[in-house]
C-alpha cells in the first residue's frame, strides 16, 4: 500500500512512522508512507499556505491551491477516480474512525490523507477531491497529522504479514465486537496476586473458555454498549449455561 499525506509539517512523521510494527512493514516493502509538503506546491515567494477567511473571523485558512497542485501531480485530475485509492480528508466533521475502517483502509492500494491546520482547508478542496471524511473523536486536535498517524498505526495491523503473529489482528478486542480478555505473564504469584488457575492448567479448551467469559464480563463492565443488540450464539449461550 502507498500512502502519500499531504502536509505543512512534514517532519512530523519522520519518527513514528519509521519505528517499531509500521517502520518494520515499510522496510518488509508492504507499505510506503511518504509526506508531501504543501509548501512545495505554492508558487508565490512567501511559499504561502494560509489566509483569512473571507467574511471575517478569527484564524486562517488553508489555501485550496497547494492541495489542487499536489493532488493534480499525484492522480491526474478529480475525475480520473481509480479502484483501490481513497483521498481521505481529517476533520471534526468526519466519520469516527473505528476498527471496521482501519481493515476497510486496509484493503486500498493507495491512500492520500489531507492535513488541514487553522482553521480548515477552504471547501474547494472537499468538494474538487475528497472521497471521505474522517474524525479520530469528538475533539478538536490542533492538525490532521496526528489523526493520519493514530489511522496509518491501526490499519498496518490488517496488512498481511506486518504482525509477526498473523492471528492477532483477528483475535483482538473489537475484531468480535468484545473487549479483550485479562493477560498475565510470569511469575505466577506475584505480591500476592496469583494468576487465575484456568491459565495454568495448560488446558487448551478451558482457557479458550475462560477467555470468552473474561471477554464478555470486562465489555459488559466496562463498555455495556457494546453488547446491546447482540444476541449470544449456542457456543456462547452453553458457555454462560455450564
Ligand atoms: N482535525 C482536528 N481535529 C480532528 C479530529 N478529531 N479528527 C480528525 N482530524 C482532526
């Protein structure tokens, strides 16, 4: 997958995309994460980005030109749509971002990601080329790039073969729509707390048991919403039965 972001601050991005799960997909060749810097599409001598909003009011606003000449280099023109590539905008006003999207994003072969700052990017820029909206929450972050970020970090999960463990971008908490279950790691006693004895009994199917309980108590708990609506299988129903 290519991922192109445009930006003002590419820089940015130069740590945490080349660390840890993602800088090591990148490396295995199954992503390429590349900042593009609006400043580099202006054309005047000031390599101006911003300006005020017509009709007054505080703040700037991003200029739709550096976006159209970066996104006219990028993929030709607003109507040469291509299967596979998505041009995703960062607002407020977008769609939460959930765990679906992440494995929906992670089926594209090209994502570009728009950054605003200030105030927003002028509406031109949504209505010429945005495919879709996304908000990372209902908080007002001072840019898109960390929303980029925390969005690149959840879908490189779904990328075959970027987790040592293939399995475990399936098993986790919201792939089954529960929350996960409690971990522990050794000793087995420690300050007194002793690890549940279902974990050491090295018997697969009572653990497997165990967990799906776990699971089911700590959504209940914590995230009761998450079960409205839910009705439990025949496997689940005779697990709560026994
Ligand atoms: N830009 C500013 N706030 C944002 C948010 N919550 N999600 C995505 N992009 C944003």
């Amino acid at each position: 997958m290519n991922i192109h972001i445009l930006t003002i601050f590419p820089e940015m991005f130069q740590g945490p995309m080349s660390s840890s799960i993602i800088g090591r997909a990148c490396q295995k060749g199954l992503l390429s994460i590349e900042p593009h810097n609006l400043r580099d599409y202006t054309k005047d001598k000031h390599r101006q980005v911003d300006d005020t909003p017509y009709g007054g009011g505080a703040g700037m606003v991003m200029k739709a030109e550096p976006f159209f000449e970066a996104l006219t280099e990028l993929t030709g023109s607003p109507k040469q749509k291509k299967v596979g590539r998505k041009i995703i905008m960062l607002t407020p006003q977008g769609a939460t971002f959930t765990q679906k999207k992440a494995q929906e994003l992670a089926t594209m072969s090209e994502i570009i990601f728009l950054c605003g700052r200030y105030e927003g990017i002028d509406e031109r820029v949504r209505q010429t080329w945005v495919d879709e909206e996304i908000s990372i929450g209902d908080y007002i972050l001072t840019g898109g790039e960390l929303a980029t970020m925390v969005i690149i970090d959840a879908l490189v999960r779904f990328l075959p073969g970027a987790l040592g463990d293939e399995m475990s971008a399936q098993e986790e908490s919201f792939s089954d729509g529960l929350l996960e279950y409690p971990q522990y790691t050794k000793p087995a006693t420690w300050q007194g707390m002793t690890v549940p004895a279902p974990l050491l009994s090295g018997h697969h199917e009572q653990i497997r048991k165990w967990r799906r309980k776990e699971a089911f108590k700590r959504t209940y708990q914590f995230r009761p919403e998450l079960l409205r609506g839910r009705s439990l299988s025949i496997e689940d129903q005779i697990l709560f039965a026994e």
